[in-house]
C-alpha cells in the first residue's frame, strides 16, 4: 500500500497519508487509485467528519505524478489520459471537509489534492512550486487550480519560473495559499487540531457549507479545465525532449523567495 488511512472514532477526523517517502510521495498509477477508492470509501464512513491530507516524511508532502509512471495515451491528439484527474476528493463526490498538511516540497501534480482541499496548513519549511515549463510542459490544469487559491501575479510566477524559484511556506502564508503556518513538522497536529473543531459541529451543515463553496468556484474550474487538453497537445515538447530535460536537473539551482 503506498497510502495510509488512520481514522480517530472519537473525534471523527481522518488522516490519508501519502506514503512513498522514498519516491517523494510522487503518485504512481496504483497510488492514484488507492486515493480515488479511500475518498469514495470515505462518502460512506458517517463516522468520518472531517479529513486531514498529509506526506509522510519530512521531504515531501507531494511532488505529483511519478516520473517513472508510465501512463498510455490514445493516438488522437483530442483525446488525453490524465491520472491525477480522479486523485482528489471532489473528483471523487466527498463533501467532507479535507485539510491538506504540507511539508517539505509541494510541487507540479500536487496542486491536484491541494486545490481540492478546503485549507492548507504548512510547516516553516515547506515549498511550492511548478516545474512543468522548465522541463517543456505546459502548466494546465495545475494552473487553473491554483488561480482559484492565489493572485494571478502569483500564480503566474510560480508557474513561469519552473524549477529556477520555490515559495516559501512564508510567502504562501502571506499570499492566502496557506492559512497557518507552523513550525516545521507540527503541520499534521496543527491540520488535525482545525479538523477536529469542524468535526464537532452539525455533519449536514458542515457539508452543505462546504458544497456551497466549491459551487463558486467549479464553473470557472470547468472552463479552465475544458481548455486544458488542447494547450497540452499544442504546447508539450515530445517526451523525449522532456526525459532530456528532466535529466540535467540536477545542474540546475533554484532560489527561494
């Protein structure tokens, strides 16, 4: 399993744990599914009100899709298979509350579950950041969901920049992304201290509330996300060219704002 479920029936809060500490909790094709069944699983455990989303390790909370993942794709450029698509819990029809726990690196893929999260909490050494230009891909559906969480300038930037810049969980803080910000590694207690509070309070409320405010935002998320298979198509370099440039990573450095 490379997924861990821990569920508190006292206070009715969850934690799903990516756990491919190794593997940065990159998400390979069996882990994207493992989180597509435990969020369905989760629509039917009432005693389950509230979810915390944490990475084990102190690496990574996620670093996206697996780079050794090999996903096949139709031949047609109109039609494409994204994995991630169905990773997250409002893919998945959960209308519970989920915190996202970060720390360490949160980067490319990860901004699928992070934009699905009601809030993210965040440790002092937590990063976000997109490395989809640098390695000749466009940034779609990523983009789209974290100009529903960010300013545009923001977003934009992080986007654009790639590998050569991470934000750290400060200016996160500061811009909106993250709403708490903890020391480093206290992001799990501080994310389960917020789930248990909402935990409390009326089930139907809860999740009316957090219906309502996914509805304010899924139109233009809709709209983004239709857009997003063509300007893949059109904009992604082959994947050798990618593979090439994933390869000379390592020379590469990066600065921290």
């Amino acid at each position: 399993m490379s997924l861990r479920l821990a569920t508190d029936r006292d206070t009715g809060v969850a934690v799903v744990t990516l756990d491919r500490p190794e593997r940065l909790n990159a998400i390979d094709l069996t882990t994207a599914r493992e989180l597509s069944d435990t969020w369905r699983a989760l629509r039917f455990d009432d005693a389950v009100r509230a979810v915390v989303l944490a990475g084990a390790g102190e690496r990574a909370f996620c670093t996206g899709i697996d780079r050794d993942a090999v996903v096949p794709q139709p031949g047609s450029p109109y039609m494409q298979d994204d994995p991630l698509l169905t990773v997250g819990p409002k893919a998945n029809d959960l209308w519970k509350p989920v915190v996202a726990a970060v720390e360490g690196m949160a980067c490319g893929g990860a901004f699928y579950l992070l934009g699905e999260c009601e809030f993210v909490v965040a440790g002092a050494g937590a990063v976000f950041f997109d490395p989809h230009t640098t390695y000749g891909m466009v940034s779609a559906y990523e983009s789209v969901l974290m100009a529903q969480r960010m300013p545009y300038g923001e977003v934009a930037r992080m986007m654009l920049m790639g590998t050569a810049e991470r934000m750290s969980a400060r200016r996160a803080h500061e811009i909106g992304l993250v709403c708490e910000l903890t020391e480093a590694g206290r992001a799990v207690d501080a994310a389960v201290a917020c789930a248990t509070v909402v935990a409390g309070y009326p089930t139907a409320a809860v999740q009316g509330t957090v219906r309502a405010l996914w509805a304010a935002k899924e139109t233009s998320r809709a709209a983004g996300f239709a857009q997003a298979p063509h300007l893949i198509a059109l904009g992604n370099l082959p994947a050798g060219q990618q593979a090439e440039l994933f390869a000379g990573r390592r020379a590469q450095g990066f600065r921290v704002r």
